[in-house]
C-alpha cells in the first residue's frame, strides 16, 4: 500500500515538472511528458499545414499523439508551403 501511495506521489510530481527543449532554435520549456501534439496545441497551430521534426527527424502527424518529447530534444516546427 505505501508502496502504491508513493509510485502515485511521484508520478503525479513528474507529470507537472518543467523540461526544456529548443524549438526552432530558442530554449523553450514544457512539461514533462508533453507531446508532439501537446506541443502543437500550445502554439495553437493544430489548424497549420506545418511539419515538425525531432532532433533532424520528421515526425509524422500520426505519431504526434505518442511521440513524447524529452529533455533536450531539438524540435523544428515548419510551415509547409506550396509552390510551383
């Protein structure tokens, strides 16, 4: 039972701890656990035609949801354009 209680404490204090990441260049800080898609929503461009890549991966938009981000990762939010 303590055992329980305290597995609880902690991740419920992990899920609330700040971690930093670069985004397109800048220190930028998120939650632990934060995800692509979290991300995305923060910034409000879930609507966007952007792409996004972790550490020089692109991540597609269907593991945005999984793809949780971690401490250091470099993280590139482009807006993806049309052209001819």
């Amino acid at each position: 039972m303590v055992t329980n209680i305290a597995k609880h404490i902690a991740e419920h204090i992990a899920e609330h701890i700040a971690t930093n990441i670069e985004l397109n260049g800048s220190v930028y800080q998120v939650t632990s656990g934060n995800t692509i898609d979290d991300l995305i929503g923060l910034l409000d461009l879930r609507e966007k035609n952007i792409a996004v890549a972790v550490n020089r991966q692109i991540i597609p938009r269907s593991q945005w949801e999984s793809q949780s981000l971690q401490s250091n990762d470099k993280v590139d939010v482009v807006r993806a354009i049309g052209g001819g």
